[in-house]
C-alpha cells in the first residue's frame, strides 16, 4: 500500500500582511468618498426640504390671492371699507397651511374729472327754478327770460360746466317682445328684455325679478314700473337676476340679434314714451335702478350714449321731417340729431320726437318722468347717468304721510324743462349731480400665519365699481 502524503503547512511570508494592508487603504479611499457623499446627499436632503417648505407656502399665498380675485365685484365691496393704513381682512381661503390676506385702499377715482363735470342741473323753461333736493351745480342760466340762450352753452359730451345735449346713439329696429323674456330654471326666477325698439306698453308689476340687458332702448309708449317691480337696468355695479353672457345665450326664446353692447343701458323715449314710476299697484314697493352706461371709444354707433341714462327724442314733427320745439317766449329746444358726421334729423333714423312738449300754462301734458307715491311701502328708484329730456318735465308727487322709505336718487345730471313737486317730498332725494368713486385701487396682502419661512404676497390691484380689474403688480417674498 502507498503511504497517504502528509499534508504540508504553510509557509511563512508576507502575503497575509499586504493584503490587510490593501484592505485597509480601500476601507480608508472609501471612507474619503462616502463620507462627503454621505453628508452631501444629507445637506440635500435638508435644502429639499426647506425648498419644498418654501414652494407649497409659496403657493397657498398665490391661492389665497386668486381666492380673493374670484369675484372682483365682491372684493371691491369689502376692500372699500378699508383705508391707508386701516386693513380689511378677508374671508380665509380655508386651505391646509394658514394663510391670512388683507387690504387697504391705495387711491380711488372719481366718475368725471374736473374737465368733464357737466352742469348738474339745468331748466329750459323760462322761469323755472331748480328743484328741491338738487346737489351740485346749478346752470346759472336755468329759467331765465331768453328761452334760447342755454343752447349756447351746449356740448355733445361732458364738459366742465357745460350742458350735456347728446345726439341720439344708433338703435335697433328689431321689436323684441314686449313681455321679455323667462330665463331658465337653473339661473333662478328672472326675465329679461333685450335692446330694441318697443311700441308697446310695458308694464312690469310683479315679483319676478326683471333684468334690462347692457344697450340701447328706444320707446314710443309707457313704461310702467309699480307693485313689487325689482328691475336692474344695464350690467354694472347693481347686481341683476342676470347677467348679459347669460341673458344673450340662455333666454328662452332669445331674439337672434340680442343688440347688447357695452355695460349698462340707455332709455331713449319718443312718440308718447315716458316712464311712470309708482306704487299704484298694491305690492311690496317698487325698485328701478340703472347701470350707468359705458361704452368702448371704437363703438362708434353707440358712443353718444356713454354716461346717459335716459334722453328724450327733441323737436316736433315737422310734417315728415323734425323741426325744433319753439314755445314763444317760454321754451325753445332744437331738435334731435344723430351721432353721424354730418348729424342727420332725428326722424331718418326711425326716431319719432317727443309728443310730451311742455307748455305749463295751457296744456297738462304728462311727465315724460313721472314719479309719484301714496302708500307707505319701499320704492328705490336709482339713476346713475344723465337725464336729458329739455322739453319733457319731470315730476316727484308725494301725498302726505308716503315718504318715509322712499329714496330717489337721479345723480348724474339733469336736463329737463322744468320739475313738478309736491310739498311732500321722498325721504331720501337726491337730483343732480354726485361724482361717484368708480375705480379704486387695493394692496392686497396674503401671508403665512404660522411655522417657516414665513411667505408673503403683495399686489396691487385697480377694480371699477362693475367688477372689471387689473394686476398692477404681483411678488411673492420669502422672510
């Protein structure tokens, strides 16, 4: 048999050495990388965060912000009540990091400017004297004894102390239908009538709340507003059952052409037109309030109606063609024309004269604006814009007892003949002119309540009183 070999030990030497030596040189090689890796992608880790911190704070600011734009109409109500250095604060958005946003008014503008505040009152017939309950200028030439003289001072736009005599704006001669309009079910009970010219009678009385979309009304009969009537002329600042976007879209059997144009309305009354303003059918009280009227410097068409109410179509029928009103020795009023170069006589246009000439002394003409109350109820009539009715008067009858919760306001200037009134008077009357804050401009402030960086929103923002606005500028800022 072979004898097994006997297995040989190792030899002593100096491999086990070196390789512990290898080893421990990766172990520190290793130890320089991965420790600066280590706390970089710690520092990271921590600068992510914080820069997270920052982006989601960052962004409930802005939310906040775009919070409080949702409705710029309601945000320049609330905003209003603020001053300088007298923040309002808003409702919270209610998002998951606190936020609180508030405002202060920086600077507001009025209607018209000094260049443009026309005369706020002024009367055509010979002796007529301002009315009771008049604000702001009064021509100086209101009733005198040359009936012709005031048409001197005259101008088709607004002018500083000037008489505003409008030419008449273009108007369709679509008839819509004289009952309005239903809107759907979803947008609630509302009716609305569309700009037009209407022939009809229009009597509203009830309940249903009645919306006038934004444009240009010419009539040749009464307009009757009395009972519970809740009627929003034009869109503007006074919010209606509805809006024009919606009236021109969703109103059961909505014309094809709606004529709406600009924001607000204007009331043109010729033939027979007028409007009756009263509580003779029983209800709630009666309220009539107008958008003022604004419209684009390019809408040519419409451009004269800016700032005017209610006008009246001027002269007499001169047997096919307007002539000017001339009342011997009381009245003179010139006719109507259009807004055309060279202007037109009113009657090409399809505009009838005013049937409601003046002559105090021997015939009792009604009032081309004729307000009265005999009951104790609300009535809230509101008009914004100019009335130019040089040959029509108007007429505010109280009988005694009525005029508590009666508010009548026609605050953009006035042009009539002359004012019929009762002893009795509303309890708030206001004839004229009040040039009204239109534009205001807001810093609005949203900001982080708790926790860190605290970030903060700042922005400043012109709104008109119609909702209308724009961002003047925005930042955001980390503490």
């Amino acid at each position: 048999m072979r004898r097994r070999p006997t297995p040989r030990r190792p030899r002593a030497g100096t491999d086990d050495g070196s390789s512990l030596v290898i080893v421990l040189a990766f172990i520190l090689i290793g130890a320089l990388f991965i420790t600066p890796m280590m706390q970089y992608a710690v520092a990271v880790t921590r600068a992510g965060s914080s820069q997270q911190d920052k982006i989601v704070r960052a962004e409930a600011v802005k939310g906040a912000f775009r919070t409080a734009m949702a409705d710029p109409h309601l945000l320049y109500d609330a905003c209003s009540l603020s001053g300088l250095n007298e923040p309002v604060t808003l409702a919270s958005p209610g998002l998951d990091i606190g936020v609180t946003t508030q405002c202060t008014t920086v600077k507001y503008a009025l209607e018209l400017d000094s260049s443009e505040l026309r005369a706020a009152m002024t009367t055509t017939y010979v002796g007529a004297p301002a009315p009771v309950g008049t604000v702001g200028s009064v021509y100086a030439g209101s009733g005198g004894a040359d009936p012709t003289a005031w048409v001197a001072d005259t101008t088709s736009v607004s002018q500083g102390d000037k008489i505003l005599l409008p030419t008449l704006p273009a108007h369709a001669l679509t008839h819509p239908s004289s009952a309005g309009y239903a809107m759907p079910a979803w947008v609630g009970s509302c009716r609305v009538f569309f700009p037009g010219t209407y022939n009809d009678p229009i009597t509203i009385t009830g309940s249903e709340p009645v919306f006038f979309a934004s444009g240009i009304y010419y009539f040749d009969n009464t307009v009757t507003i009395s009972g519970s009537a809740n009627v929003v002329v034009g869109g503007g600042s006074v919010e209606a059952c509805t809006t024009d976007q919606e009236a021109a879209f969703e109103a059961l059997g909505a014309p094809t052409n709606h004529n709406i144009s600009g924001y607000g309305a204007t009331w043109i009354f010729g033939g027979a037109g007028r409007l009756a303003f009263n509580d003779t059918v029983a209800g709630a009280g009666p309220s009539l309030q107008f958008n003022a009227r604004l419209v684009a410097d390019t809408d040519i068409a419409s451009l004269s109606s800016r700032s005017v109410s209610i006008m009246s179509v001027n002269g007499v029928d001169g047997g096919g063609s307007a002539i000017d009103f001339n009342l011997p020795g009381q009245l003179f009023v010139p006719r109507s024309t259009n807004s055309a170069t060279p202007p037109v006589q009113a009657m090409v246009d399809q505009y009838q004269p005013s049937t409601l000439v003046t002559d105090a002394v021997a015939t009792p003409y009604p009032a081309i604006i004729d307000v009265s109350f005999t009951t104790g109820t609300t009535a809230t009539l509101w008009i914004p814009g100019y009335i130019a009715v040089p040959q029509g008067y108007i007429n505010i009858a109280i009988t005694p007892g009525a005029a508590v919760n009666k508010n009548v306001q026609m605050v953009g200037g006035v042009l009539a003949a002359y004012w019929a009134q009762t002893p009795d008077q509303p309890e708030t009357l206001q004839l004229g002119i009040v040039n009204r804050v239109v534009q205001k401009t807001f810093k609005v402030v949203s900001s982080t309540t708790a926790g860190s960086p605290r970030v903060v929103s700042t922005a400043v923002v012109q709104i008109n009183d119609y909702g209308e606005y724009v961002v003047n500028s925005w930042e955001i800022s980390v503490a």
